[in-house]
C-alpha cells in the first residue's frame, strides 16, 4: 500500500504543477484529457507525452492496478522530480517575460 500510495502522490504532484502551468496561460483545465490537449495546443507536445506516461504509469497501473514494484516506483518518481522542476522553469520564465 506504500508504494501505491507514493505512485499517487508522485501522479497528483504532477498533475497540479501541469494545473499551474495552464494557469499561467490563463487556462482552466478540469479532465486530464483537457489538460492533456491544452499542453499540445500551447505547443508544449513532449510536456504532454511525459504528462500522460505518468498518469499512465503511476496513476493507473500502479495505484488503481497495483502494478508496481519499489525499483519502478523509485524510478518513476525520479521522473516526476524532473518535470516539477522543468514546469517549475517553464512558469518562471513566462512570469519574468510577463514583466
């Protein structure tokens, strides 16, 4: 139930920095799917694909399947502290030029 409930974590964490950086752009996304279109819209496709890898990998398989082991945990994780950090970029970026 560790595991899972990590997987989880890592998935919401993802998917409130993706929030965020749709806010930035003035844009409310409720659904994953509508997250997930509006990242190809605004030109952010790989974002996108990384964005649903961990919906995929860490939300369906591993919390709601329970398919999943600590190696794949800990790897997908890793992943996840990589995109925080790169929204993180991203919205920071866009705020200086707002500036």
């Amino acid at each position: 139930m560790i595991l899972r409930d990590a997987a989880e974590k890592g998935w919401l964490a993802v998917n409130k920095a993706v929030e965020a950086l749709l806010k930035t752009y003035g844009v409310e996304a409720e659904t994953y799917k509508e997250k997930r279109n509006h990242l190809l819209k605004l030109d952010f496709d790989l974002l996108r694909e990384r964005f649903a890898a961990r919906e995929k990998f860490l939300h369906i398989d591993c919390f709601y399947d329970g398919l999943c082991d600590e190696e794949f945990v800990l790897r997908e994780l890793d992943k996840v502290e990589k995109m925080l950090r790169e929204i993180e970029n991203i919205i920071e970026e866009i705020k200086r030029n707002k500036t």
